[in-house]
C-alpha cells in the first residue's frame, strides 16, 4: 500500500492526468491500496497551502473518477484522505471566510 501523501500534481486544484498516472503505474507495479490526496480539503474555508486537492469542489468528481477508475483496473483500491486543515494554514491564503 502506498500511504496518503501529496505529490503536488494537481493541475488548476484537480487530480488531472498526471495525478492519475502517478498513482495508477504504482496500482501496476503491484500496490493493493493506495491512499491518494494527502488532505484533501473539505471546505472552502480550508485553503490548500500545498497543492492540496479541493475536495469540496464539484468539478473534482470526474477527476477521482478516472484516478479510481484507472487503479481499480491494475487491481487496487483507492481512498482519499479529508481534512480541514484548520490551523495548519492561515487567513489569507485562497477562499479563507472570515
């Protein structure tokens, strides 16, 4: 297994096509389970301070759909880790509500 961490290859905040090669060619080296998403956020009130995947965002649906998609097809399974990163960032880094 591969444990959470992020590689910071999103690409506009989403797990786009290298963020899925990434994970999928370790699924075909042999991984059984890979955590993807080292905190990914919850909230907009959450802001990625290190390419951290929005989590709360629609449009990121597709793209964990085809992470998924293309690891479940070596034989792996697939979690994200969540988090709201609380006071691990600050007030004024991306959407942060006052």
């Amino acid at each position: 297994m591969t444990t959470s961490h992020e590689p910071a290859y999103t690409e506009d905040g989403m797990p786009k096509d290298r963020y899925r090669a990434y994970h999928e060619e370790r699924a075909k080296a042999g991984v059984a389970l890979a955590m993807t998403a080292g905190s990914a956020t919850v909230s907009r009130d959450s802001p990625p301070v290190f390419d951290n995947i929005p989590a709360y965002r629609d449009e990121v649906v597709p793209w964990i759909r085809n992470l998924t998609d293309g690891c479940h097809e070596q034989g792996c399974a697939v979690m994200i880790q969540l988090t709201h990163l609380g006071r691990r960032t600050g007030w004024n880094k991306g959407d942060w509500l006052p």
